[in-house]
C-alpha cells in the first residue's frame, strides 16, 4: 500500500437500542405533557382532596385522630395492665414462684405434652422439716426468710426449662423436663442437699434447713391432680421412714436394743399384777366394817346402866 493512500473510513450508523428508544420517548412525551399542563402538588387526608377539606371537615378528621391515638394508648395501658395482673394471679404472694393454681396448670400441660409425644417429666414434692418449729423459736419473720431461702436455692439449681411452684406453707414443687424415673431421685437429692448445706442467718442465729421428698413420673391416664397426690404420698411414706430410722439410732445409742421387743414384754407383766393387789383389798375394807359393828354394843349396854 502506498503512504499517499488512505484507506476508505466505514461509515457508522448510530442505531438507538430499545432502551434508548424507550428513554427519548418517555423524556419526549414528558416533555410534551409538560408543554400542556403544569403539575400541581395535591394533598389529601383519609382520602379526601384538599380542596374538599373545608374548616369543619378538617377540624372534624383531627378530632376523630386524636381520638384514636387516645383509644391507642388506652388500649396499650390496658394490655400491659392485664398482663401485670395475670403476672400477680399466678405469683406467689410471698415467694417469687408460680402458685398452686399456676403450678397445677402448667403440670397439665407438661402432662398432655408428655402423653403426646412420648417425652418424659417428673414431679418432685417438697416439704420443709423443723418449719413450725422456726415460727415458734424465732418468729413467723424468721419463718418467711427461711421460704424465701429455700426457694432462691430451688431456683438456682434447676434449668430455665424446669419450674419451681409453692403449694402451701412450707410445701414445694418442682417440674423436671426431660427428667425420667431413674434421674428424677438423683435430681431430688441433690436438690435436698443443697438446702441441707446452706443454712441462713436471722438475728446471728445460724439455721440449718431439712427437706422430704416424694417423686412423681408422669405417665398416660394420670392428671395433675393424681400426679400431685403421688408425689405427695410418696413424699410422706419418706418421711415416715426417716422417722423410723433416726428413732432406731437413738434407741441404739441409748442402749436399748430393742424397744419394740420391751414394750411387748412388760404388757403381760402388768396384766396380772392388777387383780393381785385388788383382791386382798377388798376383805380387808369388809373386816373392818363387821368389827366396829360390834364395838357399839357396849354403849348401847352403859345406856342401860345410866
């Protein structure tokens, strides 16, 4: 090729894509559009045009707003007032735990929930050993502190899905989830242990805590009421037999090998003994009658003198 030549430059049409063709057209018809009329801002409230808002139906529509923002409040205050009250319905009145009415409710529902999909949950029954005698020695005050004492220790040795409830006095429950018959006993001693090792103090007094415990595992066909009665009864039946043992240490201690045993000896010994000492009572009093009988005839033989 030579250097004077040049080569023949392609001629480049521009072609507007779709896009392109899109955009010019909105931008001329809006171009148009503006060319005929102007736009003008609107506003409307509740649908209604502003040139339709006269003075009254204007003052009418801010009346009727602050009077739903005022039902609105209303409305809130009486949501969180209902749920505080419910809150108090199912609280104990001394006690920061479920009461018995909230306690036997949510056992129901553990129940249906266990008999439904086959899980497994425990009951543990409470009752506090020596309580009369603390309102005795140191007074109902005293009584309440040890309450309180024994339920911050349930509640910070059990899980967030477990629930702790006061039954009455000094009587206590504690909903396991999760927890079968073989783990709900470990569980209950350990629960046990924890009050026996943390006495508290009221007025430089330290005092020790006891519990008895009974347990429960949920099973098909029992309702809260019968799983409340189990525990309970198995908790008494416990209690019964620590009594038994801690009055067979002492009878050991003292010497005394077997009370039972004694007691039943010495029955026929003092059976026969009764009849002994009444006999010979009973002719002696007669003896004297007869003999003082017969000393009065000797004044009535002076009369005859005189």
């Amino acid at each position: 090729m030579k250097i004077g030549e040049t080569r023949p430059q392609p001629v480049v049409q521009r072609v507007k894509s779709k896009n392109a063709v899109g955009k010019a057209s909105a931008v001329d018809s809006t171009a148009e559009a503006g060319a005929v009329r102007s736009i003008d801002d609107t506003a409307e409230i509740m649908g209604i045009p502003e040139q339709e808002l006269t003075p009254k139906v204007r003052s009418a529509i801010v009346g009727l707003m602050e009077e739903v923002g005022n039902l609105r409040g209303e409305i809130a205050r009486a949501t969180k007032r209902l749920a505080e009250l419910e809150k108090l319905a199912d609280t104990d009145s001394l006690a920061p735990v479920a009461n018995r009415r909230a306690f036997v409710r949510e056992l129901s529902r553990i129940q249906s929930y266990a008999e439904r999909y086959g899980a497994s949950a425990s009951l543990v029954y409470f009752d506090i050993n020596g309580f009369k005698e603390i309102n005795d020695n140191y007074g109902h005050s005293a009584g309440d502190q040890a309450i309180l004492h024994i339920v911050d220790i349930l509640i910070g040795s059990i899980r967030e899905s477990d629930m702790v409830g006061r039954l009455g006095g000094d009587e206590f429950g504690v909903i396991l989830a999760q927890v079968d018959a073989d783990a709900v006993h470990e569980k209950a001693e350990q629960l046990v242990g924890a009050i026996r090792s943390r006495p508290f103090l009221w007025d430089d007094h330290e005092i020790h805590l006891d519990a008895a415990y009974g347990t429960h595992t949920f099973q098909a066909g029992v309702d809260a009421a019968g799983a409340l009665a189990a525990a309970d009864q198995a908790m008494y039946e416990n209690k019964r037999k620590a009594k038994q043992q801690a009055a067979a240490s002492v009878g050991v201690a003292g010497g005394v090998a077997a009370p039972a045993n004694a007691t039943a000896k010495k029955a026929p010994a003092a059976a026969p003994e009764a009849p002994k000492k009444a006999a010979p009572e009973v002719p002696k009093k007669a003896a004297p009658v007869n003999n003082l009988s017969s000393r009065k005839a000797p004044p009535l033989l002076g009369g005859r003198r005189r």
